[in-house]
C-alpha cells in the first residue's frame, strides 16, 4: 500500500447466508483527506463500516489500516488503533451529563488502575483534572462547553449528534467514521456541521463518512466511492462522481426526482 493510504480496502465481500451484501469492494481512504461512501439505502454502507470497526469480519478480502492488517481484531482494539466513528442511530448516555458522556470516550487512555482509583492517588487526581480540561476543549469544539454539566436527554437532536462526534474525537482517533451524520439536521446545523467536519480535517484527522444528503457531501469530501447492490460503480472526486452516467441512473437521478 502506499504511505498516503490511511485505510486500504481491498477486494471485500460480505454475505449473510446466501444474502451477499457486499461484492469485490475496493477502494482507498487517504490520509489528510475527507471521503465520503453514498448510496442507495441497502446497499450495503453501514455494513462497511461494521467490517472496518470489527463489529463483522469479511467473507473475502482484506481491510489494512496504516499498513497493517484489521480483520481478526477486536473492536476495542481497532478503536485503541486510532478508529472511531458514530452512529447512524445515535448512542449517547442519556443519563449522563455531556462532560462524563465525553469522558467516557477517553477512558482507554487513562492509565490508572482500579487500586489507584480507589486510593485516589495524586497522579490520578491530576489525570483526572486532564481529562477533564480536554473533555472541555472537546465541548468547546462542537460549540457545546456551555452546556457541559446538562444531562444529554435534554438536548436536541442536532446537538447529540455534535456530542457523539465529541466523544468519538476523545479517542484520539486518526481516522474518524460518520453513518449519515447530518440525518436529521435543519440546514443551519449542517452548515455548523460541515464546519466542524472541515477544522477536524484542518486538525490533521482522516474523515470517512456516509451520507446522503448530495450537497453535504459534495461540498466537504476531496472523494467519493458509490455503492450500489454491495458493488462499487464509481470513485472520484465529486465532481467524477457527479457526473458519472452510471451514478446519475443508480442513485442521483432517483434522488433528483424524489
Ligand atoms: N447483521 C446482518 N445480518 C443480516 N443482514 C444484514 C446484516 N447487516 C446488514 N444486513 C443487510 O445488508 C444489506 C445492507 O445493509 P446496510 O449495510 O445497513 O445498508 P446501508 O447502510 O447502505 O443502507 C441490507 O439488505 C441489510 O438488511
Ligand atoms: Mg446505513
């Protein structure tokens, strides 16, 4: 693979039985850059993203992530690798404020034992106080520091879905996925939204997201894969994409006349 290859996705296919979902899928996430993966809904996204998070393990092929293979690991290994992503139906602990649902995402980093825990040892105070502060700086980020100690059931829709993106940054991740991150959304929170996904770029992180809605999409991504019936029938650049015949009867067109 080459060096600029954050994620390498080669020939994968999936089937559940005799359902193949997914077929001789291929394509290259690169470092630095946001991709996003359309299609119509079935094709096979999601699915994707359970293989590359570990949640499925392929039928065929293989999924390397910074040169180095990702089917057979857990995934909590695979998040300790530098993955993280959010959810088409969104996870949050309702009953938790944002500050702690943040926390919750940074635990694999806090290398302090339950004993240290129970002795509530200085060092651990201090790493506590730490992950506190970038907890905070996590909040502010998604424009969400001022309502830090609120529970998280009482918050709209568009800002839980800015607090799973939160928590997912808490990680640390390298590469960050989003199922659909814009579901939902009035226009206004997109476009917080589409700014927030360009400063996590800005700040160095791989974006890989699925998405549907075409203007988000072809405003943010450098390139795009289409999927359709579990096979890839284009990659480029939004605008290749755009303008593919192929697409445009899968999948544009359709939506254009929706
Ligand atoms: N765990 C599973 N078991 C059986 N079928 C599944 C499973 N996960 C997904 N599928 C099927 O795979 C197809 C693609 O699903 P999905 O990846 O969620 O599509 P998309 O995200 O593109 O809408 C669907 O037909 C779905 O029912
Ligand atoms: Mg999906």
């Amino acid at each position: 693979m080459s060096a600029a290859n954050l994620l390498s996705i080669r020939h994968v296919g999936k089937h559940f039985g005799g359902l193949h979902v997914l077929q001789d899928v291929s394509f290259e996430v690169p470092a630095g850059s946001i991709y996003g993966l359309i299609g119509p809904n079935g094709a096979g996204k999601t699915t994707v993203f359970n293989l590359i998070t570990g949640l499925l393990t392929p039928s065929a092929g293989s999924i390397d992530f910074q040169g180095a293979s990702l089917i057979g690991q857990q995934a909590h290994q695979i998040t300790h690798r530098g993955i993280a992503r959010t959810f088409q139906n969104i996870r949050i602990f309702k009953e938790m404020d944002l500050l702690e649902n943040v926390m919750v995402g940074m635990h694999e980093h806090l290398n302090y034992g339950p004993l240290a825990l129970l002795l509530n040892s200085g060092a651990c105070r201090a790493a506590e106080k730490r992950a506190r502060e970038r907890a905070l700086e996590l909040l502010s980020w998604v424009g969400l520091d001022h309502k830090a100690d609120m529970l998280a059931d009482n918050l709209s829709y568009g800002d839980q879905r800015k607090l799973e993106f939160a928590r997912a940054l808490a990680t640390e991740p390298k590469l960050l996925l989003l199922d659909e991150p814009v579901a939902g959304m009035n226009p206004s929170e997109k476009t917080i939204l589409m700014e927030e996904i360009n400063n996590i770029r800005n700040r160095g992180y791989g974006v890989f997201m699925i998405e549907h809605d075409m203007r988000f999409v072809m405003g943010l991504c450098d390139r795009i894969a289409v999927l359709n019936f579990g096979r890839i029938i284009a990659e480029g650049t939004p605008d290749e994409v755009r303008n593919n015949p192929e697409v445009i009867e899968a999948y544009l067109g359709k939506e254009d006349a929706a």
